[in-house]
C-alpha cells in the first residue's frame, strides 16, 4: 500500500493500519530522523516504538517489523518532506 504524508504543524505525517508483519520503504528528500509510533486500538493514543533510530535516518530507508498483536495503527512524522513510502504486508 502507498502511504500519503500530508503537512502536519511541523512535521510530515502518514498514517496507516496492519494486520500481519510488515515491510516498509521510505524515500526522503534528505537523510534524517523520523519517528515511528503505533497503537494497538483505534481510539488510543500512539506511544513511540521501540526500533533502532538508523532505521529511519537515511534518506532512503527499508526494514521490516513484527508485532504480537493485530491489528496495529502506525503513524510516521518526519521532520523533511517523504517523496514516497510504501508498506508490503508478508
């Protein structure tokens, strides 16, 4: 699926929802941290993920996540402007 980052205060945000293991491939218009969350229920608040912060530091970026339990709802901020990210379920 193609994830769309839209303008948000400060930050370029794209949100999405998974239901198994996952892949995902950012392209940033420059290297630099971006911040993951996720939350396991629709009307929860997202908590930061606990990955390694180079996996969302070069301007091109490509890894995969595992969590427990499904579905999980992602959301990516990023400081500078993402030209495209997918995400592949396995």
């Amino acid at each position: 699926m193609n994830v769309e980052f839209t303008k948000t205060g400060e930050v370029y945000r794209g949100e999405f929802t998974v239901t198994s293991d996952f892949n995902i491939h950012i392209e940033k218009e420059m290297a630099g941290d971006c911040y993951l969350y996720v939350k396991g229920v629709a009307d929860g608040e997202y908590a930061s993920a606990i990955i390694p912060v180079a996996y969302l530091r070069n301007q091109v970026c490509d890894f995969d996540l595992s969590a427990l339990v499904y579905p999980k709802h992602v959301r990516i901020d990023c400081p500078m402007p993402v030209k495209s990210c997918v995400v592949t379920l396995k």
